[in-house]
C-alpha cells in the first residue's frame, strides 16, 4: 500500500516533529516505511546538505536549486522509488515544494524551469500528500535559534522567508488536493491528530476509528 507523503513549510514550523509523530504511528500501524529527508537520504545528499547549509558559503540562486536538484535526483532513484516499488509509506522531510517556495518565490528563480528540471529530477514523481505547515517566519526562525547557530539558510533575512511562507500557500491554493495545510502555532498533539487522519484516509479511503 504505497503511499509518498512530504512535509514542507518554513523554518521551525515544526516538520521534523510531526514527521516524528507520523512515524510513531505507522510504526503502531505496522505499516512499513521509509523515513528520508531533503536534502540528505544518501551519501550524495548528505554532501550536498553540508555545502548547502554551510553559513561560510555564499552560493547564487541558479546553483543552489541544481544543488539541491542533484540531491533530489539522486533520493528518488536511488530510495523513494524503490522504496514505493515495495509497497511502502515514504515519509520525507522537505521535497519538490521547498524548491519552487525557496529557490522560485524567495530568489525569484523561474517557475517554469524549476518545473522542468525538477520533472526531470523526479521523473515526474509527485507526493501524494504535502503537509504544509504554515508559520509566521518570525515565530519559525525563534523556534529554530532556540537551536543554536543558524544555518546559511536561516540568515537569510526575514522579507525573504516572507516570499517563502506566501510562495508555499501558493502552491498549496494550486493543488487543494494533495495539500494539506495547518496553522503551525496549533498544539503539536492536535496537529498530530490531523495529520494522522488525512493520512489514514489516503491508505484506507476512511479516517480512524
Ligand atoms: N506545534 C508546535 N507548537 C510550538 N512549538 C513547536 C510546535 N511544533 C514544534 N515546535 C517546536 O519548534 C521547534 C522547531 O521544530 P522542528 O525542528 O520540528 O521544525 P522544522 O520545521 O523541522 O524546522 P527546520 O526547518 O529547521 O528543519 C522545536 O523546538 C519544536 O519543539
Ligand atoms: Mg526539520
């Protein structure tokens, strides 16, 4: 029962958390998973996530996407479609919407080509359920300096995470479908609650008893 599952939305809205929260409950499930993130989930990714963050760098927008599109190419190929070839749940942390939110809406990057590299990097592989947890980016960026150091990413000023937040319910407006959007200064257990429920749905066409 595959089912590919992405976690999107600003910095410190709480994504790692409630994929956390998600895996708990699929493992109570007994559903088997793949758990992965962006960029990262290989050996390539995982280089590619140490240049990307790296606050000593300064990288232009054009390659920062092919970053992160060489990270994604390689996630896809090498464990997201093997892993849904299985008939497993891939839960991943970040994916194809923080490209287009990120490197389109907050660096004014082109929409139309970061689609059409990205079908390329995917091959056309689309997320049947985005969680998209929306947060004032002030509030996210305080909860993630609660952290310690920011990231190259995390610096970046505040009217560029603002780009980022409108860019992400933009995309979130375009697709209702896949989308599902929560209010991130709702209480962690509730947003669980939600959360479970849409994907409950999506395995078995009924929410949980
Ligand atoms: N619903 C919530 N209400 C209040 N605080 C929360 C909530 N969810 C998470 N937090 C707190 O916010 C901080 C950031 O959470 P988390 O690391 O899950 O966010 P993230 O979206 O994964 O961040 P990043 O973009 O940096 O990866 C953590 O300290 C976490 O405990
Ligand atoms: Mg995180």
């Amino acid at each position: 029962m595959s089912l590919f599952i992405t976690f999107e939305g600003p910095e410190g809205a709480g994504k790692s958390t409630q994929l956390a929260h998600l895996v708990r409950r699929l493992e109570a499930a007994k559903l088997l998973h793949t758990v992965t993130r962006e960029p990262g989930g290989t050996p390539l990714g995982l280089r590619v996530r140490e240049v990307v963050l790296d606050p000593a760098l300064s990288i232009d927008p054009l390659p920062e996407f092919l970053l992160y599109s060489a990270s994604r190419a390689q996630l896809v190929q090498g464990v997201i479609r093997p892993a849904l070839a299985r008939g497993e749940v891939v839960v991943c942390d970040r994916f194809l919407d923080s490209s287009l939110a990120y490197q389109g809406a907050g660096r004014g990057l082109d929409g139309d080509f970061l689609r059409a590299v990205s079908r390329e990097a995917t091959g056309g592989l689309i997320p049947d359920l985005t969680v998209l947890l929306d947060l004032d980016p002030a509030l996210g960026l305080a909860r993630a300096a609660e952290r310690g150091q920011p990231d190259r990413l995390e610096q970046a000023d505040l009217a560029f995470h603002e780009r980022v937040r409108a860019g992400f319910l933009a995309l979130a407006g375009e697709e209702p479908g896949r989308f599902l959007t929560l209010d991130a200064t709702r209480p962690e257990s509730e947003l669980a609650g939600n959360i479970w429920t849409a994907v409950h749905n999506r395995l078995f066409r009924q929410a949980p008893a």
